[in-house]
C-alpha cells in the first residue's frame, strides 16, 4: 500500500515538473536538472547533474544516450536507450535489469548532452564515458552482481 502511494506522489511531482519542463523544451530551451533515485547509478550518482536538449521532431536517437522520456501514467524517467526497434523504443535504467519498452517516439522528450560530477561537466559523448556506458550496457545481465559491492564501496567512500 505504501509502495503504491509513493508511486502516486511521484507520478504528481512528474506531471507538475512536466507542466513547468514541456513548454521551455518546446522553445528548444536546454535544461539542468538533478536526478533523482538510483536506477542510473553508478553512471549516474548522487549530486550529479544533467543538461537536457531538447529533441526536435525528426531527430534521430542512438542507444546507449539517456533520455527523458514520459510514462503513460505521467511518470518523467531518465533512463539509457539500450535498443530501437520498428515497434518502439526500449530502455534500462543503470542499475536495473529489467528493460522497458516499446515506448514511441512521442514520449521521448530530451536527450543528456552533458554531466556535472562534483562540480566539473563533461560530455556525454566523452570517449571514456561511451566507453563504459556501452560496457555496463553488455553487462546488463549480470549487473546485480557487480552493483551490490559497488554500492557498498560508494557508501564507504562517502563516509
């Protein structure tokens, strides 16, 4: 019962950020936000930072770019494409296994140009940081058994 109230507060917040979002990012207008949860850790991570550009209607998204993209119930999500097919998009969240999709091409909504990472942008077409996304990507089945010590090892070092 709490699971499901705290989803319908998070669908809330969603659309009442999407009511302020949607119209700057209809004006083409980049975004700064700061992520929250940890479906996108560890590439994501704590006080990271995104910058969102908007996307314009015939442009074309690559897998392995995180997207913005909007649920049917009015969730915002920010998740990796990890396959495009003729029904849909599919996405995976960082720290997640499952995959979701199909999703059309209307719920996408921005696309990740750059990271903030203890204060110091970087881009997220960086080599070293495509590199590891497209590696954590491949590994995506067997991510629970290097995120757990790998979260462990976060906690410790923020301590």
């Amino acid at each position: 019962m709490a699971e499901s109230r705290k989803e319908k507060e998070q669908e809330e917040k969603s659309k009442e950020l999407y009511k302020k979002i949607a119209p700057l990012l209809k004006e083409g207008k980049y975004l700064e936000i700061h992520p929250t949860g940890t479906s996108m850790y560890p590439l994501l991570a704590g006080d990271d930072v995104v910058l969102l550009k908007p996307l314009s209607a015939g442009e074309t998204v690559k897998t392995n770019q995180i997207l913005l993209y909007k649920r049917d119930g009015g969730l915002l999500v920010l998740h990796r494409l990890c396959r495009v097919r003729e029904d849909g998009f599919y996405f995976v969240g960082d720290n997640q296994t499952e995959v979701e999709g199909p999703l059309k091409r209307e719920a996408l909504l921005a696309v990740v140009t750059d990271i903030r990472r203890h204060g110091i942008w970087f881009s997220a077409k960086h080599p070293l940081y495509r590199f590891f996304s497209r590696l954590w990507i491949f590994l995506r089945p067997v991510r629970p058994v290097i995120s757990r010590p790998l979260g462990k090892l976060y906690r410790w070092l923020r301590k």
